[in-house]
C-alpha cells in the first residue's frame, strides 16, 4: 500500500484544473514528497467547490481536521465521513 502511494505521488494526483482558484499541480513542483505542498494543497481542498469536484482531496483530510467530541458541523461530518470510507 505505501510503496503504490508513493509511485502514485511521483506525479500530482489532483486535478489540473481547479474550480476556484489555482491547482496544487499548477503551483507545486514535481516534489510531492510528504510535507511538501501542504499549505498549497490545504488552500486548495478546503475550498468546499475544489473538495466536491476533486476526490484526491479526502486523501488529505488530515491537513485541516481536528476531533473532539461534537467538534466537526455537520458538512464537515459529511466531509470526514467521504475521505474515510473512499480514501
């Protein structure tokens, strides 16, 4: 699992064309080594038209999700609740 992650991140694994704003593929080199583009990506997917349209970004949930007990809204409940059961 982690060796066909890696291959798969040899080249960005979002969607060339956002729907608000820039791509992470437009603004990061080709180094996706973890860390790497994390602000640009969080920027990106939190954008809740990029986060529909873009399914790599419920691979990336952990860049801006946090838990406690009732501490997600309900959309973000819908959002955490995609990137478990299709990430």
């Amino acid at each position: 699992e982690r060796r066909s992650r890696f291959r798969r991140l040899q080249t960005c694994p979002f969607a060339p064309v956002a729907v608000v704003g820039t791509s992470p593929c437009d603004s990061c080199t080709d180094s996706w080594l973890p860390g790497s583009c994390d602000s640009t990506i969080l920027e990106y997917c939190t954008n809740p038209y990029n986060y529909e349209a873009d399914e790599e970004c419920a691979e990336w949930t952990h860049l801006w999700t946090e838990c406690s007990f009732q501490h997600l809204n309900p959309l973000q409940v819908t959002y955490f609740m995609r990137g478990v059961h299709s990430g």
